[in-house]
C-alpha cells in the first residue's frame, strides 16, 4: 500500500502545473533615427520661366525663340507645370544635390499632357517634352535658366516672356 501511494504521489505531481513560465526578458535598445532634412529646395528655380531656345545634342537642331510662347512653372511642393506650344504639361521634379559638370542635379518627370492635336507645333512640343523629362541638370545665371538632359539637348529659358517674332528653324 506504501509503495502505491508513493507511486500515485508521483504521477499526481507530475500531472500538476506550475503555470506558464516567466519570459526571460530581452534586453532592448531604443533606436532613434537621426532627423533628417526634407526634400531639397532651390528658391532662385521657383516661379516661372519662359522658353527662348532648345538645341539637341552638341548643339544640333538650335531652335531659337519659337513662334509660340512656351513655359514652365516649378513651384515649391515639387510640382512643376506649363505650356508646351499647343498643349498644357504637369508632373514632379526632384532636386538630386549632386552638383554635375552642367550645373545641379535634377530629375524631372513623368509628364502628363492635355491631347490637344496641333499639327504646326506637334514635333516641337514632343521634343521639348523628350528633352525636359531627361533633364539631369539645370543652372541659373542671372535671369536665365538652362537645363541638359542626360544626352547633352539643352532647354534655355528667361524670366521675362518674349514677343513671337522668330519662328522654329532647323527641326
């Protein structure tokens, strides 16, 4: 009757719980990012700049002050917005902060566009907007702005508009 009695003190013992056991805890160290700054800005960029030439590569195709106005506008969010010659264009621009042989750094795009068919400036306003979404650099000098694309084209703009006295050559 001992022996059966240790026996069943045995099981019961081991049938019974203690509850669950305590976690270890886990050291833990609070990692806070350092701040950092937002995105870049240029205030001399900001506003709006009229196109008064746009050549393609090593100077290839000049075009010098079109027949119509052509613009752009950046704005300080990032935005950028114009007037492509027959149809109105929006989209982003990035300012990289890498300072490049033909000026600071900037991505542009993608552009969207209006649809507007507008058979005399067509090509001229798919080429400005080839050129402007391919731009990698841009540089301000005074009251003027030129911006090159990755192939070396090239968009120069003013601060002041210009009355339509030239028209397209070399398309």
């Amino acid at each position: 009757l001992l022996v059966a009695c240790t026996l069943c003190g045995i099981f019961a013992a081991g049938c019974m719980s203690t509850g669950p056991a305590e976690p270890t805890p886990v050291p833990t160290t609070l990692i806070t990012p350092a701040p950092t700054a937002g995105p870049l800005a240029d205030q001399a960029l900001l506003g709006t700049w009229y196109l008064a030439a746009m050549t393609r590569p090593e100077g290839a195709s000049p075009i010098q002050t079109m027949s119509v106005q052509m613009d752009v506008v950046f704005t300080e969010d990032g935005g950028l917005s114009g007037f492509s010659g027959c149809n109105h264009f929006s989209g982003q621009y990035i300012l990289t902060g890498k300072m490049l042989p033909d000026g600071k750094g900037i991505q542009v795009g993608p552009l969207v566009s209006t649809l507007m068919y507008c058979k005399e400036t067509g090509d001229l306003e798919s080429q400005y907007h080839e050129i402007l979404q391919d731009a990698s650099s841009y540089e301000i000098t005074g009251s003027q702005l030129v911006i090159t694309s990755e192939l070396g084209s090239t968009l120069v703009y003013h601060r002041t508009p210009y009355g339509p006295t030239a028209v397209p050559r070399g398309i």
